[in-house]
C-alpha cells in the first residue's frame, strides 16, 4: 500500500479530519471514493506525525485483518526506529492487536482503550496509547472514535 489506511472503508482519515478539520471528510477526493494521499501526507509532515505498522512480518490466518486473525511473525525493531525521530515520546496505538505488540516490546502494561501506559525504552520515556480500531468492523461512529483520539493528539500538541 502506498500509505498508511488508504482502504475507504476505514474511518482513520475521517477521525483526523473530525478532530483537525472539524469535517470527517477533509481528507477524502470530492466525488470520488478515496482519501487525498499528498494532503494528508502535508498534514502529517506539518504535524509532526509519524506513522508505521508495529509489525513488520505477520501472517494472515484467515482471509481478513481482525486481530484475531493475525499472527505476529517479526516485530518492528522499535529502538532502531526510535533512533530516527529522537522527539517521539507517545506512541499510539491503533487497536488492540497493535498495543499488545507494542507492550510486549516495550515491557509495559497494556492500557484500557483510551488510555495510556507509561514505558521507559530505548533510553526515553514513553507514552503507549491504546486506541479503539478505526476500522468500518468496529461498529461505532467517526464522532465516538474521536473522542479518544483526542486526548493524544491534545496532549503531544497534534491539535
């Protein structure tokens, strides 16, 4: 994929318009069923937004991306990662399979939805934070997935 939830059906670009925007659909093409890749790509350089899968090897056991049908091969290697953007201290995770990944490598616990963990790796401090999937199979509205992720994106000065 050429970028980070390009699938129209998923509600991350929708959430980030609600919240940066006020408009679910700030980032989507006018009559057409995709998100503008360049505009998001601006926004997330101007704000300081780095995105990356926590693993870079998994299999699929069934034909679908439900967490519970992926299995973790290889995991990011984070510290490396971390070297690269030594400003980052909150990670945010995008779903549950995401976050219990990023424990795992981190050492810390696993937060509730919509909170976060503290972890100190790679010699910093970090923030891990659980969201809820934006996925359309997570059955609940861009305005109530927005709710928790604001509370990161206030926080590291996103919005």
């Amino acid at each position: 994929m050429d970028f980070f939830y390009p699938n129209f059906q998923n509600d991350m670009w929708r959430v980030v318009g609600y919240l940066a925007c006020g408009d679910s659909r700030a980032f989507e093409v006018p009559s057409e069923r995709r998100f503008d890749q360049p505009r998001i790509e601006a926004f997330c350089r101007e704000r300081g937004i780095a995105l990356y899968d926590t693993s870079e090897e998994i299999i699929r056991l069934n034909d679908n991306a439900s967490d519970a049908s992926l299995q973790v091969v290889r995991e990011v290697d984070l510290a490396s990662l971390l070297s690269r953007i030594p400003q980052c201290g909150t990670i945010v995770a995008t779903g549950g399979k995401a976050a219990e990944t990023l424990c795992r490598i981190t050492g810390c616990a696993l937060p509730a939805v919509g909170a976060w963990s503290p972890a100190f790796y790679a010699d910093r401090e970090l923030r891990i934070w659980r969201m809820p999937s934006t996925s359309r199979a997570f059955p609940r509205s861009v305005a109530w997935k927005a709710e928790y992720y604001r509370y990161p994106f206030t926080e590291s000065g996103i919005l």
